[in-house]
C-alpha cells in the first residue's frame, strides 16, 4: 500500500497544494500506516514534515528501527502488539527520532486497521506535541475568555445569523445563549439604529476593515424603562486561507460612563443656565420684565411651561403678616411655554389676579416657604395645580405629567412662586430639579425685591414730584399754553425740575421754568419751597430782575444748593414779555414767516450765587408768536455738543401754527431719550 493509494489522482508536478483551511491543517496531522510485521505501507505529506523522511525512504521500512530509539524500543513493541491484538486504541506522547537525528516528542493516537481481506493494519496519527500544547493552551484560553469575559461576544456567519454568544451577552439583551443561535443580528439587539449597525456589519464583512468603539443607546428586554449604553466593535473572520467565516461582535456595557456622562453635561447645563440667569435675570428695575426673564431662562431647558406669580400683597409692599392655611391672591407676571400647549389656556394671563385656596399647591408653597414636588402627576393631582375645574381639563389635555412649584423668597418674605410644568419632556422633576429651580428662584426674588421697592419708592416719589407742579394751566387772556413734565427713567430719585404759569393783575401771566441742582428728597423740598416763594413774589407785582433777587437771597440761606431759572411777565395788552434769567437755558422763540431762534438775554448767574445783579429784557410777541421754557434735560446729553442739541430743538419749531400738544409731545419724543438721567420741564406758550 503507498501514499498514492490514500490521494486524488493526479500529477505530483501539478499545482501547489492549496493553503490551509482548517485546524488539522495549521497542527499538520500525519497519518501513518504499519502493517501486522510494522513495515511502513502509508506514509502522508504532512508524515515528512513531521519526521523529516520522504515516502520514498519509508515506504516499506520497519517503523520501529526508522524512528524510535533503541531505549524505547522493547515499550513500542509492546504497544503495537496489543494494539493488533486487542484492538484497543492507544494514546499518549511519544519522542520520536527525527531524521536529522534529533528526537521530538510527538503527540499519538493509534488504533488497528482490517480491510476486507481481514489483513490487520495499524493507524498511528500524530502531530508535534508542542505545538498541539500551544494550541490546546490557546483554545482553552479563548473559552475561559470567551465564556468569563464581561464582554459580550458574538460570533455570525456571512448572513449574520447567531452561530455563539458568550454569557456576557446573555446578560446584556436579556436572551439565552440558545435562542441566539440561528436568529438573525436585528432580532436581538435592542437598539433603534439597527439598520445602521447591520449596513456597518456588512461593510466590515466586504471590507475586512474593523469598525471599533461604535456607541449605541438602547433599552434592553431586561430593564425596559431605562436607557443603556454599549460600546459595539465588530471584526471579520477568516480561515488560514483566507476564506470568510463570517463576523464577529464585541459589546462592552458602558451604561454607567453614558450616565455619568450624562449627569457630567447635565450640570454643565445647569451651571451654564445659573451663569446665564445671572446675566439675563434682572436686568432692569422692573417687577414684570424680571419675572418674564425668569420665565425665558426656565424655558425649555428647566420645563415645558412656566408661570411667575407674585402675592398681591407682597407686590404692594404691604405684607407683614404671617402666612395661615388661608386663600392667596395672586398676581400674574409672567407666562412662558416652549410650544403651543392648551397648558397656557389653563394658567393665569400676566396682568390678572387670582384667588387660590389654601388646599392649591402653589398657595402651600408661598404658606410654608418650601418647594412642592409632584414628580408623577395623577388625576388627582390636577385639581390642586389647576385654578379651576376648567382648567383642570385644559392640564389633563396638554399632557402635564410632573410639577414643581418653588418659592420666591427674598430677605426671609415670601414673594410668590415660580410654577413649573412638564409635557413633552418626558422626565419627571427630580431632587436636582428641585435645586437649580430653587436656585434661579432666589436669584430672581432679589431681583424682584429690589424692582418692587424701586417701584413703590419711584412710584411714591413721582407722586410727590407731580402734586408739587401745578396743574394744567388753566386759560389766561392772550396765551394759549401747555405743558409737560417727564421724570428720568435711569433714577428712582425725585428731581428739581420745574415750572408754573401764575395769574397776575391786569391780565398778566407769569411763566416760570427752573431746575435745582441734583435730585432727592431734600431737592423737591427745595424746589416746593422755591415754587412757594415765586408766587408769593409774583403777587407783589415785582420786576422779573427783582423777583429773581428776592429768591437768590432765599437759595443763599438753603444748603449747597445750585438753582437755575426763567422768569417771565407777559402782558397782552401790550404785547411784551419781560424776561429776567438766573444761568438758565435760553428761551426758543418762533414767529410765524421766520425762522425760530433762542432769544439773547443776558444770562445771569444760578439763584444762590449772591450778589450778582439780574437784568430784564423786553420781547414783543405778536399773535401767533411762540415761546419755548425749558431744563436742560431737554436737550443735555452726554454724547453730543450742545450747540447741535440747541439747533435740533429749533428744527422742531418751524411750525408755530401746530398745535401746542403736538409741539410738546414733538419735542420730548424728539430729543429726549427713554434712559435719560435727567427730568425734563417744558412749558410752550402761543400769543393770542
């Protein structure tokens, strides 16, 4: 029998063999076969790898004396005897002389052979015990790897159906090993991107480029109401020649890093959001436009639909009470939703007042100065969030699943509460919730404590300024007049802006315009008193120059206080007007067919100076003439010339016939501007 007996026909100058395929053929099995006298009648290719011999030096020899060594002769003997004799296999490790005369340990198994003459033959298959070792090493490596690994493994075919999976990946989707095998990639995994997965599995597969760290997002089957993250990377198998076996899948769980990395930018956003709070968050000193700021930052980043209510109360700056278990009124400031919601018909209209019981949450929250939390919303809930049973629907029907309400508490008084909502985000309101809206809650009470008190000072001061001005002149013969008084919009502070038409004998008409220097309490006092004191003057009959002395000499006696003023007589029987000025801004005189023009008067010094001399001039005015009194916060600013400022007012006189409303209105809302420091006091007379 010859090794040709065992092998394909064909010619041995043939092509080369292909390359290796399969285990047996990387661990390079020899098969040899001995007859009952041990000669050598089979001897395979890979035989003269092993042991260094060709067929031709083989064939036909005793196997004993070609390769073993006289030491173990006797034992090989044996061995092949009862292995014909019995029948029964044998196995082991073996050292074998090679013919280059080394001896190599070679790794046997060895079993009796009958053809169908009943000739006894003896099989002896072996390959290189090392090497065999090293492959047994790797293989049991790899399944205590595989089968131990946190790491989920998956081994597919071309098709990408399941051929194994390790335990680990067991774990992750949930799936026994056994229902994997045979279902398809898709059927699996857990993850809404699966189509992409399975188009960059097929690209892996033509390719043969490793696609690594591939981050996916899903919930499995074994916890269905949270999100996990996996680390995917999926490499193609091959056999030794090349062959495609199919892919394989690695998947790392990193839910824990994906949340950690979620809660890391969450804060991140949150900071940002308080950072950004405290940029755009009272940004003026005013109650509603910080309460709408409040409500824009909070939206959507914080909830779908915002609301700010402030307690009547508070807002007027009359609440010293204690809270009781009582009724609240509430005014609406601010309403705020990230998209059309039937929520925003449920909520108070910024502007109204509302009346809610003590049993609402948002009136607990105001009560007891703490947040309320509803972190899951149920029907029963509704009725305590909303204002009425309408209202109620209006809830249910957006959708409001999860609610906070937080206080608004500045310097230990409750104000109001910051009411939060959530419909399409679908996240309940948590304790880190509670916390970032109670910190942009005290952020913007303070900002509403200090806008409210600068209202009611403002508001107070106003008052005052306005019962100390006169008002609107009643008719005097031969004057039209009106008049206008606007405080400064950058200062909660009363100003000394002023001015007053007083009836004189013989159908005179004194004008006055002045302006006490700086602003206060103490310079609307000085100014009542200035004001007193020009009507008490102005009865006596008094020239302007003399009137103008008489109240410098009273300035002088008042405290570091600066005033200017205009004094002027007009007389109709005559036509005049007499002027005296104490450093005051000039009059503006427009005559209608000329061109307006500031009258020349000497211009004096300010009333409290002392002992400088005030002259009167005498102005003609004719029917139709008019004469413009006002401060310098007309037309003062703090970016152009005053000479420029002077010319523009008298552009806006080039119509005397326009109607004196519109000629004051013209000038304020032509020269003035909303954030200016300074009052203003005009006074526009027409000759009749």
């Amino acid at each position: 029998m010859t090794a040709e007996s065992f092998q394909p026909s064909g010619d041995e100058s043939g092509p080369e063999p292909p390359r290796p395929t399969g285990l047996l053929d990387v661990l390079s099995v020899a098969a040899v076969v001995l007859d009952a006298d041990g000669r050598i009648v089979f001897w395979t290719p890979q035989a003269e790898e092993l042991f260094g011999y060709t067929a031709e030096e083989a064939l036909g020899k005793y196997a004993a004396r070609l390769l073993i060594h006289p030491d173990h002769l006797q034992a090989v003997l044996s061995l092949f005897a009862e292995v014909l004799a019995t029948g029964r296999s044998w196995a082991g490790a073996f050292p074998i002389l090679h013919k280059d005369g080394s001896t190599r340990l070679m790794e046997f198994r060895n079993m009796r052979l009958l053809n169908d003459l009943g000739d006894v033959y003896a099989l002896g298959i072996a390959a290189d015990h090392t090497l065999l070792q090293r492959v047994e090493t790797d293989l049991a490596l790899c399944e205590r790897l595989i089968n131990q690994s946190p790491i989920g493994l998956a081994l597919m075919d071309p098709d990408l159906r399941y051929l194994l999976v390790n335990p680990a990946l067991e774990r992750i989707d949930g799936i026994p090993a056994e229902d994997h095998v045979g279902r398809h990639l898709r059927e699996t995994l857990p993850f809404p991107d699966v189509d992409t997965i399975e188009s960059a599995l097929h690209q892996v597969l033509t390719t043969g480029t490793p696609l690594l760290d591939q981050y996916h997002v899903g919930r499995p089957l074994t916890d269905p109401d949270h999100d996990h993250a996996w680390s995917l990377s999926f490499y193609r198998l091959e056999d030794p020649g090349g062959r495609v076996l199919g892919a394989a899948a690695s998947v790392v769980d990193v839910t824990e890093r994906h949340r950690a990395a979620i809660e890391a930018d969450r804060a991140r956003r949150r900071l940002a959001l308080i950072a950004d709070a405290s940029t755009r968050v009272g940004t003026t000193l005013e109650v509603e436009q910080t309460a709408r700021e409040l409500a824009e930052i909070a939206t959507p980043e914080l909830a779908d639909v915002v609301a700010v209510d402030v307690l009547d109360s508070a807002l007027a700056c009359r609440r010293t009470r204690k809270p009781d278990n009582g009724p609240e009124l509430f005014r609406a400031l601010a309403l705020k939703a990230a998209h059309p919601t039937p929520a925003l018909r449920a909520a108070d209209p910024p502007g109204d007042l509302a009346a809610y019981d003590g049993d609402r949450l948002v009136t607990l929250c105001v009560h007891t100065g703490r947040p309320v939390l509803v972190r899951h919303v149920g029907e029963q809930d509704l009725p305590r969030i909303a204002r009425d049973k309408e209202a109620t629907t209006l809830l249910a029907r957006a959708g409001v699943h999860s609610y906070l309400a937080v206080p608004l508490i500045a310097h230990g008084e409750v104000l109001g509460a910051l009411d939060l909502k959530r419909t399409r985000n679908p996240l309940p309101f948590d304790q880190d919730d509670v916390v970032l809206a109670s910190e942009l809650a005290s952020r913007a009470a303070v900002a509403i404590d200090n806008a409210r008190w600068f209202q009611s000072v403002r508001n107070t001061a106003l008052t005052l300024q306005r019962s100390l001005l006169p008002d609107h002149p009643p008719h005097h013969t031969g004057l039209e007049l009106a008049s206008r008084y606007q405080p400064a919009q950058a200062t909660s502070e009363v100003g000394g802006d002023w001015y007053d038409v007083i009836p004189l004998t013989d159908d005179k008409t004194a004008l006055v315009v002045g302006d006490v220097m700086g602003n206060g309490i103490d310079a609307a006092a000085t100014m009542g008193r200035l004001r007193t004191a020009t009507c008490a003057y102005a009865d006596l009959d008094l020239a302007p120059d003399a009137v103008l002395q008489h109240l410098d000499k009273i300035t002088c006696d008042l405290e570091h206080y600066i005033v200017t003023c205009i004094y002027a007589v007009y007389d109709p029987h005559r036509g005049q007007c007499r002027i005296a000025n104490a450093g005051h801004m000039p009059p503006a005189l427009a005559r209608p067919g000329h061109a307006p023009t500031l009258l020349d008067l000497p211009t004096g010094a300010p009333l409290g100076v002392g002992g400088i001399p005030f002259e009167t001039t005498t102005v003609d005015l004719s029917p139709g003439d008019l004469l413009v009194l006002y401060t310098d916060g007309l037309v003062e600013t703090r970016h152009h010339p005053i000479d420029d400022r002077l010319n523009v007012l008298l552009s806006f006189l080039d119509e005397p016939h326009r109607p004196l409303e519109q000629t004051c209105d013209l000038l304020l809302y032509g020269l003035r501007h909303p954030d200016d420091h300074d009052d203003v006091a005009l006074l526009v007379a027409r000759a009749l």
